[in-house]
C-alpha cells in the first residue's frame, strides 16, 4: 500500500499506556526539521477507550498502524502474567478503521526492533520518559521502511 503525500498515518502501541505516534506525509525539503514531522502522544488513563476513539477520529487517519497481541492467556495476577488491556484498544482500533473503511496494518511486537532507541536517538526523537509513545514511533517508522518512505530518517542514523 502506498501513502499519498498529505496523507496521515497513526500508529499505535496499545495496552494500559497507549502509545501514539502520528505522522504527516509531506514533502521534505533541504534543511528540514524532524520534529515537525512527528506528533507523540500517550494516553495513561486507566480506562482510555474513549479518549483513543476520539484520537482517532479526531485526527482521521488514511492508514493507522496497531500493534498485535501474540501473547497466550495468562494466568492473572500469577508469574509471567500480562495486561490484556492491549485487546481492549485493539479493538476500539479495528472498530474504527472498519466503520471508515481506513486501512488498519497490524505488526508484530517483533517489528518495532528494527528501529532501536539508538537509532531514534541519532534521529532526536529519543524521549526516554515517554516508553510507549516511543514505541509506536518505532512501529511508524517500521511502517514507513516498508512502504519505501524511510529514506530521508535512514540517511540521517548513517
């Protein structure tokens, strides 16, 4: 799928912080600045359904990108156990791409590895207090390689 410019793509690292990272395909020109590119949000509340319902359609995505949930049942409240809240938002998430026809790209855990926070460091865009929304900056640019549109953040970690 390619993403005309003036396009916005969201994505997100859902789960009991959603991480957002929102994305506005433009024309980079000589001397850019790459903070003007990027928007980082994270959404804390305990209960967040309606504030990542009206993210989104506040901000009207043509592609959002979401995070999956690969993790097996826990026991809850045992060892190894893991919030579920993740499925919640994922669901709100698929809801709203279904009812707008917006594409809703689901990724791996596994796929944000790519862009490591040293990369992101090399960017400027580390911000270590901020986990989650780094997160989904690192689905989005995950996203934005593979649809070929990396090149300019790729030429500057080099």
């Amino acid at each position: 799928m390619k993403v005309a410019r003036g396009r916005r793509i969201i994505a997100l690292d859902p789960g009991g912080t959603t991480g957002v990272a929102i994305f506005q395909n433009q024309p980079i020109s000589e001397g850019w600045n790459i903070d003007s590119l990027f928007n980082l949000v994270q959404l804390a509340e305990k209960e967040h359904h309606k504030k990542l319902w009206q993210l989104l359609t506040g901000q009207d995505p043509d592609v959002v990108v979401c995070e999956r949930f690969d993790s097996p049942m826990p026991v809850l409240g045992g060892p190894g156990s893991v919030n579920i809240d993740a499925r919640e938002y994922i669901g709100v998430t698929k809801l709203y791409c279904y009812l707008t026809g917006k594409p809703c790209v689901m990724q791996t855990r596994a796929s944000r590895n790519l862009w490591t926070p040293d990369k992101l460091r090399k960017l400027g865009l580390w911000i270590p207090e901020q986990k989650h929304a780094m997160d989904a900056l690192r689905h989005l640019l995950y996203f934005l390689n593979q649809e070929g549109m990396a090149g300019p953040f790729l030429q500057r970690i080099r």
